[in-house]
C-alpha cells in the first residue's frame, strides 16, 4: 500500500522500494487520483525509503509535475537518498525546481 | 580475452519480470565481488534495457525478452538484452537523450541512463524483427589474490 498524509494545504506521499517501471504505472493513478481529489497546493514526493530506481522514476516526477501544473499547485521532491540522485541529476530536473 | 563464465536467461514480457531481470544479472556478476556502486549501476542499466522491451518492443502484445550475461578473465562484464519486437527505425535519435515515443510518463532517459552507468552500449535493430542492446562494464579488481578463478 502506498502511503499517504495530507493537512489542509499539502500532500505528501512516501515512496518505497523500487520504483521501476512496474511499481511507477501501479502508483501513478493513486497519486493523481488523491490529487485531483484533494488539489493540495503543494504535493510531496518523499524519496527517503526508495532503495532502487531507474529512469522511470524520473517519468513519474514530470508527470506529476506536468498534472500539479494543471490543478494549479506544486510539486517538491524530498529525502532523496545520495545512491539514486545521480539519475535525478542526469534528469535536468533541478532546472524545474522541484528538487 | 576469454570468457570465463556466462548465463543465459528468457522469460515472458511482462512488468513484474523487470526487479526479477535486475536482480538475476546482479546475482550472476556477485562472483567478480563489485562495489555496491558497480553493482546498482548494472542494476539500473539492465533495467532500463529490459524495460524498453516490455515498453516498446512488443507493446501490448506479450513476447520473450532474452538476457545473455558473459564475465571476461579480464573482469568484463558483457550483457546482451535481445527482443524480437517492433525494433527501431532510427538509433541514434532514440539514443538522445529526452527522445521518446513512449506512452504515458516515460522520461526518455533510458539510453542516458545506460550510458551514464555502463562503460559501453551498443544497439543493433531492425524494424520488425528486433532489438539488441550490448551493455559493457570493466569491475575494478580491488586488492586481493587472484580469486577470479
Ligand atoms: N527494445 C526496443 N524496441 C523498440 N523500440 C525501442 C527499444 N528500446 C528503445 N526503443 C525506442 O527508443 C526510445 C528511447 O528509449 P529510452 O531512452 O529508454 O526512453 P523511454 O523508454 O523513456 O522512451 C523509446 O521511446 C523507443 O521508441
Ligand atoms: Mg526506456
């Protein structure tokens, strides 16, 4: 089950495990589902229990980012553990600002 | 440089196979005693590729993907992820990175990301008949008595 906390304001969601392609396509439709639901003004992706990830992990970040934009809030990406932020800087996505 | 062990592995394309594929080429090169850096490189190169067949290659339809790992006596790791799927009409713009024809959420980063991590990557395709990405990778040998063998 995929974890999840939100106030009155935010939404913050705990990533966990490895987050491939498989797990990315699963967790996706919750995410933006809460989201549409709640439309928090600023949605968080905690990275902190994610022991794997490849590039797909990045797809789920911009496409979070791209449907945060849509609802009029934001996006921050936290906790991201120093073994899977070399994907992250390959990604360019500092340059959006999220991290 | 001779080949020194290897492994060949098939399995059906579905997503649930990609943490199976990641793990099994991990555990086949644990025997060269990588750093835990070399070795989640691999992981994440292998993902990528086998990824990408699951996606792309044969989309909605199901089809076999095919892994054939080698270890040189030099300390090469060689892995060879096939398909027999769609292929792709042209490598070197699907090798860019951000290129994608990909649904929902890809990052188009696959092939960056495979060679950020890998010492090497080459890709032979042919439109209908398939893929095969080549992932090469030299594990450093850190002081100890040859135990390669
Ligand atoms: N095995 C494959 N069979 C067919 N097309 C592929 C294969 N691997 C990669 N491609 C093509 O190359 C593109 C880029 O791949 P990649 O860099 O991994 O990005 P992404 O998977 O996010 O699209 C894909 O969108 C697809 O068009
Ligand atoms: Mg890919």
């Amino acid at each position: 089950m995929l974890k999840m906390q939100s106030d009155e304001k935010n939404l913050t969601v705990f990533l966990t495990g490895e987050l491939d392609h498989h797990k990315c396509s699963e967790i996706r439709k919750q995410i933006d589902a809460r989201a549409e639901q709640e439309r928090p003004a600023l949605l968080k992706l905690d990275f902190e229990d994610v022991r794997f990830m490849d590039s797909s992990g990045v797809g789920l970040v911009m496409g979070r980012y791209r449907q945060m934009s849509l609802l009029g809030g934001r996006l921050q990406v936290v906790n991201v553990p120093e073994n899977i932020s070399r994907v992250f800087r390959l990604s360019g996505l500092e340059r959006l600002g999220v991290m | 440089m001779n080949i020194q062990n290897e492994m060949k592995l098939s399995f059906e394309s579905r997503s649930i196979n990609e943490g199976f594929a990641r793990s099994a080429v991990a555990a086949f090169v644990m025997s060269l005693d990588p750093t835990v850096s070399e070795l989640s490189d691999i992981k994440t190169a292998v993902s990528e590729a086998v990824t990408n067949v699951i996606v792309h290659a044969y989309g909605d339809a199901s089809g076999t993907v095919y892994i054939h790992a080698q270890i040189t006596d030099t300390g090469r790791v060689i892995i060879r992820i096939r398909d027999k799927g769609c292929g792709i009409e042209n490598v070197p713009r699907a090798m860019e990175p951000l290129f994608t024809t990909g649904g929902e959420d890809r990052a188009g980063l696959g092939f960056a990301v495979m060679q950020s991590f890998m010492d090497k990557v080459s890709v032979r395709s042919k439109e209908g008949k398939g893929t095969t990405v080549t992932l090469e990778k030299a594990i450093i040998r850190r002081g100890r008595n040859d135990s390669r063998r």
